[in-house]
C-alpha cells in the first residue's frame, strides 16, 4: 500500500513548513513502542552504570547547569535539575533499540520522506527520543535544528524530520509546537542571553509567537516539518508521559550525525 504524500499535502508541507498526518500507528503498534522506550530508557540508564566495565566510554558533563552523560557516541540527556535522574532524551536512539532501529525502514515514514528529501534512496541522519516524563518533562526553547547540524553537514536543507506520537499530544502535555512559515528564512540569528547554548536558541525578534502553531493529534499520529522551522514546546504538566521518537533523514550514503556510519534506509518502492 502507497503511502506517498498527496499533491496538496506535499504543497501544504512547502508551504507551512509542516504537515500532520493522524492515526498512522494503530494502538497495537502504539503499546509496542511505548514499551520500547520504556526498555531504551532502563537500557541507557543501566549502561551508564555498568557500561564502563564492559569497555563503553562514558562520559558525564553539564550544560546550562542540565545533565548529560554520552555512551560512546549516543547522548543521554536528563531532566532539567542536578539531582534529577529521569531520562529527557536519547540519541540516536537506534543504536540501543532494534525496534526503534527497524522503524526507521517503515514505509508510513520514508515513501514521505522519499518526496520530502527529494530522491528516492534515503539515509538516516539522527533518531530522537523524547521521553517528556509527567509532571516534570522540561520544555523546548524555540530553535531550529540546522545551527545544530550545520558543522557536521553540508546539506542541511535536505534533513526533515518527523515525530511519531505514542501519546495523544496537546497543550497540556507539552505538545510541539511550530512557527509556520519561518523554514523560508533560512537560518536565522540565535539568542545573546549568556548561555552555553546561546546560539542554538532562536534570537526571539527573528520570529513572531503570533504565528505559533500546536501539533496537537491523538497518539500514532506523525509529525513533518522541515530542518529550517522554528520549533520548541513547553513542559508537560499533565500525569502522563509525552512520549515520541523524532526520525531525520538525508539522501543516501552520508553518515549519520554522530556515529559517523552510513545507515542507508530500505527502499519501499519508486513513485
Ligand atoms: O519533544 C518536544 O517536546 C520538542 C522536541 C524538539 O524540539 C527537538 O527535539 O528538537
């Protein structure tokens, strides 16, 4: 079954730089992925204990007073606060997870972004998991992803992503949220506030809020939107987790952003 982006949602996604489709996943699907990152978070958190005896480098530091450790390549972030030990995100989350590692080959996912891209061999660039635990999951500031990635690629205009929703996502669970239209800016300044992390964060007179718009959709649903997009969320406030996997891909046979490694995806069909 094609599961090819119509003419006028492709048209929709150039033009508003995203684009939702709803219910993608069926609740089946949906429990195997919320227990998958239930076992990607116990995996990464028992790595980081015992990863050094079985020759893993691990490596903790802060950033903006926030917790990191890396495990060799893949970086585990926690909760906003030193003392907290909830798992914020994991990347790439692929190399802990053979079930997040199979879905970056889903057709539902790479026949769009086969469109989106603009070829039709793909490569994975990076894989996030976002856990947004309840209660405490810690929001985004505004940015775009392509000051990030800038230094390790030179074809940034060509790394989409989509978010897949294990939760039903709104404003009361930290739902993302997007500037439409801002992709067509390119990249714009980033903020001079002090932070380490100053320049990853959107100057705020580069966008206006007014044109925020939420990804509110039921769990399974999945989110485009483009590299250049300012983005961000705010905290979850509700008793339940926000769970999602944010997927980025590239044209084939470039590396992927942090293992350096070529991971080519399967090919589902040709349009
Ligand atoms: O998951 C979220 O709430 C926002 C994620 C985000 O902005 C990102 O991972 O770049």
């Amino acid at each position: 079954m094609p599961f090819f982006l119509t003419n006028s949602e492709f048209s929709d996604y150039q033009s508003k730089g995203f684009l939702i489709r709803e219910r993608v996943f069926s609740a089946s699907e949906l429990s195997l992925l919320r227990s998958a990152a239930q076992q990607a978070q116990t995996d990464a958190v028992e790595l980081i204990q015992q990863g050094a005896a079985q020759g893993r480098k691990i490596q903790p530091y802060a950033l903006d007073g926030n917790r990191f450790t890396d495990i060799d390549f893949i970086t585990v972030q926690f909760e906003h606060g030193v003392a907290n030990d909830a798992v914020r995100v994991i990347e790439p989350v692929n190399e802990l997870s053979q079930h997040f590692d199979a879905l970056i080959d889903e057709p539902r996912l790479t026949q769009p972004m086969q469109q989106i891209v603009g070829t039709h061999e793909l490569a994975l660039w990076t894989a996030k998991l976002n856990l947004k635990p309840a209660k405490e999951g810690s929001g985004f500031r505004w940015h775009q992803d392509s000051p990030y990635w800038i230094h390790d690629c030179d074809h940034v205009d060509q790394l989409p992503n989509v978010m897949v929703l294990f939760d039903d996502a709104d404003a009361s669970n930290g739902c993302l949220r997007v500037i439409q239209g801002s992709h067509k800016n390119g990249r714009l300044p980033g903020c001079e506030d002090g932070s380490q992390l100053q320049g990853f964060f959107t100057h705020p007179t580069a966008f206006s809020e007014q044109d925020q718009v939420l990804m509110e959709a039921p769990a399974g649903s999945v989110v485009f939107f483009d590299p250049h997009i300012v983005h961000g969320s705010q905290p979850n406030h509700s008793d339940a987790p926000r769970r999602a996997i944010i997927i980025t891909y590239q044209p084939a046979g470039y590396p992927a952003l942090k293992s350096r490694v070529v991971r080519p995806v399967l090919k589902s069909f040709n349009p």
